[in-house]
C-alpha cells in the first residue's frame, strides 16, 4: 500500500473516542479529503463486513464532489477494482466493508440498512428530520462536515454540546496541499467581503446579513441601560421555557 499524507482532521478521527466527530471548518481546508482518508485507510483496513454510508442532501451533488474524491484516491493508491464497484447502487466494496453513498433525498435508501459508520458530506445542508433518522439507524459513529455559513443551526444547538460528540475547526492553514492561487483567493475575501471571510475563511459561524438587530456582547450591564420588560417564553415537553429582562 502506497504511503498517504494526512492532515489534521486525519489525526482528530484517529485520536477521538467518541461516537460523533463535527469537523466545522472554512473552505479547502481539507475536512472532505481526510475524512476519506480515514475511511479508506484506517476504517476499512482495521473492519471488515462493516457497512459505511457517505451522505449528502442530493444525490447530484455526492456523485459530483465527495463520491468523486472517494474514487479518485483509490485510484491513485491503485487501490480502484471495478468488479467491486456497483455503479447503478453507487456502492463499493473496500476490504469486505460495503460503502454506500446516499443522499436525503431517496429517503428508501436513508430508512434502509442499517450502518456501522455514517459521514454526512456538508451536513448544514440537512434538516433536524433527516439527522434523526441517521442517528436512530446507525451503530457506530458519525462524522459531520460543513462550512458553518449559517449563523442558527441544529448542529449548534443539538449536536456540538452533546457529551459524546468532539468539536473541530479548521482552515485553509491547516491543509498544506493547496495551491498558493487558491490560498490568494481565499485571503482576498479579508478585504472584500467580511462575512464570507469568517465563514470560508476563519471557519467561524456566520452572521446574518438580513438580521435586524447587531448584537454586542457584554459581561455585564451598561450602567445607563434602562429596564423596560421581562418577556417570557413558555416551554413545552423538552424545551425549556427562557425568561429574558430587556433594557435600552
Ligand atoms: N491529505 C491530502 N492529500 C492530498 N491532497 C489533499 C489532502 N488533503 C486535502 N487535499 C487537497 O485539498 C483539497 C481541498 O480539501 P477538501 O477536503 O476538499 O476541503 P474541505 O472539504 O475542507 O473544503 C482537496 O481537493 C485535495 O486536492
Ligand atoms: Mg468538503
């Protein structure tokens, strides 16, 4: 077997312990490629009769990025056996280990088999719905990846606080395989355009442009803030209630 170069989403996999693994990150900053990595080089040359989903929300786009990739570094490894590959299915069987790649929208394939190892390609682009359903057919661990372009997400709120799960944030700087035009492409996004620069850039959750309000951040009140209300939100079954003390 040909020797690989990783980078540090390799390294976070093979060190986690626990069952879910969130790679937030900003572009290129090699979340995808390693993940892959350590599918095919550690995963499936440990296990063997394991069952691997690779997801994303559509099917157009798993053929054209991460089923692609997936492809072309087995081939590069000579790894690719075309009797192994049942292209109509979109699966492929690596070291006795079925991997099977899917999107959330043929929910018949999602609600299907159940899996041992689930990779959600992209996961902002999913609904709360279509993380239940993986989670409640999946034995083993599942790892996410995702630009956090959105600055309200269901990964925030119900799966990086969980305590089985491992948080991790990347970028650019961390993927030593990039061309020095794209890192320039992406470095020029400091001047033109702040919000894209957090996101792609810093791999930080971004700030709605259309929010109405800018917020600040304090420790403690503004000693001129003037009390007006207190509002409060009633909870139901799960969901806490929140009380809030508004002031101007
Ligand atoms: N370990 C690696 N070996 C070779 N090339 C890599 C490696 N990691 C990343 N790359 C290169 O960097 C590119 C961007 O990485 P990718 O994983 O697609 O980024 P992300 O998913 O974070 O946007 C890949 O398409 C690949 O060309
Ligand atoms: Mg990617």
């Amino acid at each position: 077997m040909t020797k690989i170069r990783v980078n540090k989403v390799y390294t976070h996999l093979k060190r986690s312990k626990k069952k879910i693994v969130v790679e937030q990150g900003g572009t290129r900053s090699g979340k995808t490629y390693n993940i892959l990595l350590w599918i095919i080089f550690h995963y499936c040359a440990k296990h063997t009769g394991q069952t691997i989903t690779i997801a994303r929300k559509t099917f157009p786009a798993v053929r054209s990025s991460v089923m692609r990739d997936f492809f072309d570094i087995l081939k590069q490894h000579q790894l690719y056996n075309e009797d192994y590959h049942n292209k109509s299915n979109s699966e492929y069987i690596l070291n006795g280990n079925l991997v099977e790649f899917v999107s959330l929208d043929q929910p018949q394939k999602i609600r299907g088999r159940k899996r041992d190892l689930a990779f959600l390609n992209e996961a902002n682009e999913l609904t709360f719905e279509d993380w239940q359903q993986i989670v409640f057919r999946t034995n083993g661990r599942i790892i996410l990846d995702y630009n956090p372009s959105d600055s309200f997400h269901w990964i925030y709120d119900r799966v990086i606080p969980r305590e089985d799960a491992d948080f991790y944030q990347t970028t650019y700087q961390d993927n030593p395989f990039l061309d020095a035009t794209i890192v320039a492409e992406i470095e020029r996004l400091k001047q033109t355009d702040e919000h894209y620069w957090r996101v792609y850039g810093l791999g930080e959750r971004g700030t709605n442009r259309a929010q109405v309000f800018q917020f600040t951040t304090y420790q403690q009140l503004p000693p001129q803030a003037k009390f007006l209300s207190y509002g409060l939100d009633f909870g139901f079954t799960n969901d806490p209630s929140a009380l809030v003390a508004c002031y101007q």
